[in-house]
C-alpha cells in the first residue's frame, strides 16, 4: 500500500489479506521469476462465456495457500473500456470481502 506522501507503507489485518489476495489473483502465474508458481490464470484467460467459471477455478488455485480463505464467486463485466473481475471472498477473520481487478480488454480477435 501507498501512504499519503507516495511512499510505501505498512500494513496490518484485513488490509493486508485484501493486498496479498489482490497480488496473488492480479500477477500472472509464471511471470514472477523469483517464484514462478506465483500468481494466477485469471489475467491469461480467454474474456468469453466461460470466463467465470475458469477463473472460480484459478482463484481458488492461486489462493489456496492463503490460510483462512475461500472464493465464495466470481462475476466478470466486459462492458466497459476494461474487463472488471469481481472475486468474492469468505474469510475466517473478516468475514465477506471482494477483490476487484481491472483486467485489459480483449479486442474481437482476442488480442488484449
């Protein structure tokens, strides 16, 4: 997180479950050379009918080490200039959560 005068910041608690969530979901799998099993599919995949599903799927695959959490869904809206994922989150400590991410739109040839 970012403070008020531009520079990094720490933080704590729920604030730092949703960034870690965030991170995990939001950095493509395989593209963290330090950890090549970071991330997840969703920023690779196909923006089609069966985008929902597959990214339930890689959400729960990239936050399965994330103690205390579960993708309770996932809604995807390709209506505007980018594509907005919502993944809905059910955590132990905090309860209900959600993760956005705007995610570059696909043209029609499926070419971000």
């Amino acid at each position: 997180a970012v403070g008020a005068n531009g520079l990094p910041r720490l933080v704590s608690g729920r604030e730092e479950l949703l960034q870690r969530a965030y991170i995990l979901l939001r950095v493509p799998v395989g593209s963290f050379c330090y950890e090549k099993e970071l991330g997840s599919e969703i920023p690779l995949l196909e923006q089609d009918g069966e985008f929902t599903l597959r990214a339930a799927e890689a959400a729960q695959e990239a936050l399965r080490d994330l103690a205390g959490v579960t993708v309770s869904g996932v809604q995807a809206d390709f209506s505007g200039q980018n594509a907005v994922c919502t993944v809905a989150l059910e955590t132990d400590l905090y309860g209900s959560l959600e993760v956005v991410l705007e995610l570059p739109k696909e043209d029609a040839s499926g070419d971000v």
